[in-house]
C-alpha cells in the first residue's frame, strides 16, 4: 500500500510547506526591491536639498552684497 492509500482525512492536513519558502522568498525579494527604491527617494531628496541649501547660500550672499553696497554708497555720498 501507498502512503497516500493509507492517511484519512483532508489531504490538505498533509500537504507539504514548499509553497512557504517560495512565498517567504518573493517576500524577501520584494522588500530587498522597496528598500532600494527607498534608498533611491531618499538620494533623490538629499541631492534636491544641497541645492536648495546652495541656492539659499547665493540668495544670502546677494542680500549681504547690496545692504553692504548700499551702505558704502551712503558712507560716500556721507563724505562729498
């Protein structure tokens, strides 16, 4: 006699657990690939802020450029 011949019950009680590795697997797989898309993002956003700060910096720069232009071109209109 078989094995199969000589269980009773559902066969479903018996199956193997093949498809829980497989499933563990593509779990693993697809969060390996939301890792390296969050990875991805997260550059993105890192190299969107350095420039964002280096815009800030120029725009800084510009103001102190004018109110320093602007008081030398007071001091010397001061001294005519």
């Amino acid at each position: 006699m078989s094995a199969q011949a000589e269980r009773s019950g559902s066969r479903f009680l018996y199956a193997p657990f093949e498809a829980a590795h497989a499933r563990i697997d593509a779990n693993e797989r697809v969060a390996q690939e939301r890792w390296a898309a969050l990875d991805y993002r997260l550059g993105r956003i890192e190299a969107g802020l350095e420039q964002l700060d280096r815009r800030l910096w120029l725009a800084v720069y510009g103001v102190v450029g004018v109110v320093l232009a602007e008081g030398a071109a007071q001091i010397l209109a001061a001294m005519q």
